[in-house]
C-alpha cells in the first residue's frame, strides 16, 4: 500500500460506526425506568449518546426547586459539560424509559473530536464530528 493510500486510511471516520460499537473508553449501558444516570454535582468524566430510550434532564435551585430542561431521544447527546471544562455536572440525568446509552470517557471523546476536526479541516469541512456537541444536540446524520 502507498504512503498516500496509507495516510488516506489512516485518516478514514466513521461516526456512525463509533457510535454503534462499544472499545477503549466507551461502553453500552442500559438504564432501566426512573434510574439515575448521573446527579447535579457529580464528577464530569464521560459524555452519553441514547441509542434507544428517553431522557430526562434536571436541575435543582439553591432552594431546592426542581426544573426540567430537556428531555432527550435517540440520536441525542448529554453531559457534554466534561468537555467545555465543567469539573461538576450541572444537571442530573433520569432514564424516562428502559434506555440503552453509549458512555463515552472524556478522554476518548476528546481524541474522537480531534480526528474529526483534522480530517474535516483537511476537506475544508465546517462544524466538527456532530452538529453542537457543546449543546447537546442530534448528531448530525450527514457526517
């Protein structure tokens, strides 16, 4: 094989695949009903992405006033926080439903981005391996 057969291989994402498939640093885990991902103030050191199921996102005041902010399908990220520097979450994380859920360490996350950024910058793609990742949003099924 060329060097430039090589490069080209070795440059080769596939999102989806990633996505679909448990390896170094990331893992499936089913959640069922009403089951507690995470709690506000837990750790930040993964990022989730919902195969199947429902997610319901919640923060709770000083007062003690819970409120929800979001709740999240398939294709949808959540605790991204780890990523824009959150030491601490700043919500919690319920399954609504029995949930299949790909946890992703940050570290692996962070090493998945920088791949896609560098192959995507190469092509003189915009934007980064899913639409807003920073804001939670569906993954972008064009990539």
């Amino acid at each position: 094989m060329g060097s430039r057969a090589a490069a080209k291989k070795r440059h080769t994402f596939d999102p989806h695949a990633f996505l679909a498939t448990i390896g170094e640093g990331r893992k499936f885990v089913l959640f069922p009903k009403k089951h507690t991902i995470f709690t506000q103030g837990d750790p930040t050191d993964a990022v989730f992405y919902i195969q199947t199921g429902k997610v319901k996102l919640t923060v709770v005041s000083p007062e003690g006033k819970e409120a929800t902010i979001g709740i999240l399908g398939e294709g949808y990220f959540f605790g991204e926080g780890s990523l824009a520097g959150q030491t601490l979450r700043m919500c919690s994380a319920t399954a609504m439903t029995d949930c299949a859920v790909l946890r992703i360490n940050k570290k692996a996350m962070m090493e998945i981005w920088l791949i896609s950024f560098s192959i995507r910058a190469r092509r003189g793609w915009p934007g980064s391996f899913c639409c807003s990742p920073v804001l939670a949003r569906k993954a972008n099924p064009r990539v």
